[in-house]
C-alpha cells in the first residue's frame, strides 16, 4: 500500500515509511547519496544506481519531461513522468510481470504544473538480456501485448534477465486504442530489429502476418527519416563551422 505525503514543497508518494521517505528525500535533495553507477546524465535524463541506508535503488530525474513546456502542460490534467513511472511499476508487477520495486516518486508543480519530479526504484541484481534469451523476451512481450499493452522501446537492451526471469526496466505502459494490432506489430518489429535471433521463435502466424509486413514497412521508412534528419543536421553544423573560419 502506498504512502502520500508532502514535503519539502514535494508530493510524494512512497512504499516505505514516512520518516525513511524523508531521509531520502534529503538525500537527493541535498545531494549527499552515494553514487555507485551513472548510466545516463545529461538534458534529457539522470539515471544513477545509488545507494541509501545499504540499499541499491535506481534514481531517476526526467529532466527534460520536467522542462518541456507542453509537457508541463499536460501535468494539469495528470500526473508527473515520475509519478507515472511509479504507478507503471506498481501496474506491471500486479499483472504478474517481474519489474523493480517501486520506492518512492516525488513532484513539485508550481502554478498547477509540474516543473520537478524524480522516482527511485529498488536496483535489480541481474545480467542484461541477450540473444540467448531471446525466445524468453519474446514470450514475456507477447503476454504484455495479449494484456492490452506496449511496453515503448521494446529493445532487448531494456530487459533484464533476474534469477532466470525477465525483467522489464526502462518501460512506459501504453494502451492502444487505434488499430491496436498494427501498433503491437511495429513494436514486435522493433524488437526484431534489436534481436534478429527472436525471428526464429516466431509463430508462423506471427511470420506470415500482414500486420507484422506492414509494421515492418512503416519502421523502415521511420528509420530511414530519422536517419535523413540527422544527416542534415550534421551537414547544416558542418556548413556553419566552414562559414565562421
């Protein structure tokens, strides 16, 4: 059962005591946790493997969420990328799912919007998944579709394998409700595309599938944008640098 609470001009909602909450609260806050692992640390995110009170937790400060304008705009109606994070845990891991152990999710809105949040996570001992769990990573992404849900990002870099089971890290749960089928597909194929090896674990109606053909078609040329963007950016900054010599 969840704890709400307030503090520090934060509202928060935890797993662990009040007296704990605000501890680590303070601990972010101030900046006095011990930093065992920075995975990412930069305008768009903090994700930093941190240690409280001999505990491995997983800090996360989505900082660009946090800033985006419309973004923040959208926190009127619900709640932080954090708080939603914190919830997404709670949801997966109801359904049966192995997930990491919610702790604690902070937001602080000014004006009625969010303009800081951050969630830690309890860290899961594992070992990232590979090609040889394909057939694994493809099961548990079945059973998530078979539930209604995308997962986002469905790389096999965003599973990890737990005491023999697959875990789901880095995940936003999102429910289709256009052409569910064909979104399911695109993030079947994404998969595919991060783990050629899972091809063969396919049912073959899964392989004969015109969802999964049509999936693969749109990702192509997703991809293939993508990529023309940023070929053009690199050119525009290369065309720049020449012009101020």
């Amino acid at each position: 059962m969840s704890l709400s609470l307030d503090y520090r001009q934060y509202h928060v909602v935890s797993h662990i005591d009040e007296v704990r909450s605000q501890q680590l609260i303070d601990a972010i806050l101030n900046d006095s946790l011990v930093s065992e692992k920075v995975f990412r640390d930069n305008w768009r995110t903090l994700s930093a493997r941190v240690r409280f009170q001999n505990e491995s937790l997983l800090l996360k400060v989505p900082r660009a969420r946090n800033g985006r304008r419309w973004e923040r705009f959208l926190t009127l109606f619900r709640g932080s990328d954090a708080l939603r994070t914190f919830q997404q845990l709670q949801q997966l891991s109801s359904m049966g799912f192995s997930t990491p152990d919610p702790v604690l999710a902070c937001e602080s809105r000014r004006n009625g919007v969010v303009v800081d949040s951050f969630v830690c996570y309890r860290f899961v001992e594992g070992r990232p998944a590979s090609s040889e769990d394909a057939n694994k990573v493809l099961a548990v992404l079945r059973a998530l579709h078979q539930r209604g849900y995308l997962r986002s990002d469905a790389q096999l870099a965003n599973f990890v394998v737990a005491e023999d089971k697959v875990t789901f890290i880095d995940f936003r749960l999102k429910k289709p409700w256009l052409l569910p089928r064909l979104q399911k597909a695109r993030e079947l194929d994404r998969f595919l595309r991060s783990c050629p090896d899972a091809r063969r674990f396919l049912s073959s109606e899964e392989a004969s599938s015109g969802w999964l053909r049509v999936a693969s078609y749109l990702e192509s040329v997703s991809f293939g944008f993508r990529d023309l963007k940023r070929r053009v950016r690199k050119r525009v900054k290369t065309t720049s640098r020449s012009a101020q010599k």
